[in-house]
C-alpha cells in the first residue's frame, strides 16, 4: 500500500454489525496492519468523502485507533500509522542454500558453450532482413517459416512424418496445452512412466488430467499395464527419463496398437535424441504413424532453457490453444537451422558431451552405472539409502538428485547425476566428493 495514495473509499469494507463509526474502525484496523510505520493516512474529510459518510464517523474511528495504538494523532500534523506489535511473532527469513559448488542434477545443457555470436548474428540478420509485416501480429501457431523449418528437420534428422508443427514455448508448454485440447475431447486421464520427468506431470495435472502412473522396464513402458478408461499417455521412447532406456520395437508396436485400439493418443517427448553416443540414433514413433502421435522436441537441452522455443507435431486437424513465443526469437532458430549453425553446434555438443561423460564415468570408479549411452545424465546405483548420500553431497558442496524424486514408490537406492553444465576441470573433484558422501 501507498498509505495516502491508496484508493481508501474502495479499500475500506465498510460491513458487520454496530453502527458506521465501529464498521470503520474494524475496517481500518485491518487495512494499517500491513502499512509502514509512519505513513499517512487521509485526512479525515477527504476519507469521509471517499466513504460518502459524515466527518464524525471518521474523526471518532481515527480517535479509537489512536487509544489503541494503531494511529499517531498529533494536532496540526497528519495521522500516521504507529507500528503495532504483531500478534505473533514475524517470521525470521528463510536462510538461503548456499549455491552448490558441483551441481549434477540434470536438466541443463553445457550453458558456457551457449553460441552467443552466431545467435546475436542470427537476430541481427532477422531483425535487418525481414520483411514489416512480420512484426505485425503473430500467428498463434508460429511464424510459417520456422513451422516449415522445424518440419524438414524433422523429417531430416529425426525420422518424422510431417508437414507441419505447432511452434511452443517448450515441450512442458506443449504438453500442457495439447492435454487441455484433449480435455475438450473429453479424455481426462493420462498415462505417464514411472519413474518419469516429474515436471511435466505436474504440468498434465494443472490442466485437470488425473495422472496414470505404470512402470518402466528394460524394455520401456508396457502398453498392456495401461488402466483401462486412458486414452493418452506420455512417453520418452529415444531416452527414457530418467533410467535411460530406449523404447524396444516390440513395446513400440504395442503402443500404437494401443492407441488404435482405445482411439487414443501418444505424447512423445524426443527427450534428449540428439545425444548419442554409444548406440546408433533411433527415429521417432510419430513416423510409425502421425495419426497417432503428438511429436515434442526443443532447444532446452541443445541450445538453452531460456530461449523459451519449442515444437509440437500434431497428428492431423488438430489445433492447440495458446500463443507462440515472439517472432523475433522464432526466425532466429529458423535462420540458424537454415544456415547449418544448429547442425554445426549439436556436432560439436555431442563430442564434448561424450568426452564429459567418459570422464566421469572413469572418475567414479568401479560403480554400478546404467543410461550411460546416451543423453546428458546417467543413473548412479548405490549401496546405501539415497537419502542420506543426497544430504551428505549436498554438505560437501555437490548437487545430486535421488532417484525417488521421480518415481511414485520408493525403489533401488540410486542417483540421477547430470553432467550436461558440469564444467571439464570440475569433473574430477565432484566425483571424489560424491564417492565420499556414497562411501
């Protein structure tokens, strides 16, 4: 509040029983408790016009807050609040975490190697070369030029079968907004893996979805452990998350006669498809059959989390609700795929990722590790409780995830270590310490 300059006349609720003056002085007491000490409040003819009441209202409410504390009457001088004691005691501040000095949970790409001068480049050029109308209003599914881009790419690289693509803030942007246009189909639960991204469930769940969890193996998620009545599920079939498994051809044939069968629909998620290392890339199972799959994907873990850009392929007549990400940004990415640049940068990402992850996994020792062929994070399995290794990392200044923290149940005690922005020189010593806090 302004204390003077607050809209008094429509802050006051004037209501409850007793006369005006008491009305008042409630309302008035409710409204200086969260004012400074000091300020002023309006002089007792101007509220009184702002109330529509008589003066004497006001003068007598003013005087009982006086006798009680609340105000500082002073003749020739404006009221002014006087701090009153809190009924309870304040709060003392939340004390603030430390910054970790290793932070292995996963979720982020290599953000020193973020292509700042061919991004600049890439504005700069969009920003001299584009045409007026363009900075006009947007479309709500995207700038046409970057939805034709993101689809031969798609095509290209990913094995896709597309036309078209819906351009998103991100794939939790995404998903959120196809599962509230599955909502007004009428499908209101989704099937999710377990353990998963936590993220974008809780995302699904804002939207009204009931949430499905069933099991991942070695083989990925089992359509046939689907609840009967769900008509949608979520998967990441070229790297799970967090386990690392990669969807088999024979689970992927299920899902699709699954999502026949109940005329559902897949929501695939290419979670981290451009990172391979150790296995040849797999395609997508959109290009198994469009009609049946909602395609994912964005620069979150290629590029940065920041840019806020992303896509979604649709199976066909399906609209989404919702707005794009700014235009500038959008012929940004269009001109950097065009150009090779995104090529080029996802190239050089995957040799240096490789190399990272080599080394940490020879720095952990003879450890028991799986997810390790792919993708920016690995699984750490461990001996002893998550939980307590968790908070020992955490004293000796490394950040780690617990596997539990993305799974429904408590399972085998293991650890999702992210090494994506873990800096080279820093591998070494994050290892040791987190070998001592397992050990």
């Amino acid at each position: 509040m302004a204390g003077s300059q607050t809209n008094w006349g429509v802050l006051l609720d004037l209501s409850g029983p007793g006369p005006k003056h008491e009305q008042l002085t409630r309302a008035l007491r409710r409204a200086i408790r969260g004012l400074e000490d000091g300020v002023a409040v309006p002089p007792s003819r101007q509220l009184a016009a702002d109330l529509g009441c008589s003066r004497w209202v006001v003068t007598q409410a003013y005087a009982q807050l006086v006798a009680e504390g609340y105000l500082d009457g002073r003749t020739g001088s404006a009221t002014r609040v006087r701090r009153v004691a809190s009924e309870s005691p304040p709060k003392a501040p939340a004390r603030k975490e430390p910054p970790p000095r290793y932070d292995l949970a996963p979720g982020l790409p290599d953000l020193r190697h973020f292509p700042r001068q061919r991004w600049a480049d890439a504005v700069r050029g969009v920003l001299t070369t584009v045409p007026h109308a363009d900075f006009g209003l947007p479309d709500r599914a995207g700038h046409p030029r970057l939805r034709a881009t993101l689809a031969g790419y798609l095509r290209r690289v990913r094995g896709a079968e597309t036309d078209d693509v819906v351009v998103c803030g991100g794939v939790t942007d995404g998903v959120t907004r196809v599962c509230r246009a599955l909502r007004e189909r009428g499908v209101t639960r989704l099937a999710v893996e377990d353990p998963g991204w936590t993220r974008l469930h809780r995302a699904a769940a804002a939207t009204g979805m009931a949430i499905d969890p069933v099991p991942v193996d070695d083989e990925g998620i089992d359509a046939g452990r689907i609840p009967r009545g769900t008509r949608a599920v979520l998967v990441t079939p070229a790297h799970q998350f967090p386990t690392g498994t990669v969807l088999s051809p024979r689970r992927r044939a299920e899902l699709l006669d699954w999502a026949r069968d109940v005329d559902g629909l897949i929501l695939e998620d290419d979670y981290d498809a451009e990172f391979r290392y150790d296995r040849r890339p797999v395609g997508t199972v959109q290009g198994m059959d469009p009609t049946r799959v909602a395609l994912f994907g964005s620069v979150s873990k290629t590029l940065s989390p920041a840019l806020g850009l992303g896509w979604v392929a649709l199976p066909p007549q399906w609209t989404l609700p919702g707005h794009a990400p700014p235009v500038v940004d959008q012929l940004a990415l269009a001109a950097f795929v065009e150009n090779g640049g995104y090529d080029r940068h996802l190239r050089a990402a995957r040799l240096r990722y490789r190399a990272r992850r080599d080394r940490l996994v020879d720095a952990l020792g003879p450890a028991r590790l799986s997810g390790v062929a792919a993708g920016l994070h690995l699984v750490l399995h461990l001996d002893r409780d998550a939980a307590d290794v968790t908070e020992s990392a955490r004293a000796k200044g490394v950040k780690v995830a617990d596997l539990d923290g993305y799974r429904v149940a408590p399972g085998e005690p293991a650890l999702v270590l992210g090494y994506g922005n873990l800096a080279d020189n820093a591998v070494g010593d994050a290892a040791r310490l987190l070998r001592e806090a397992a050990g």
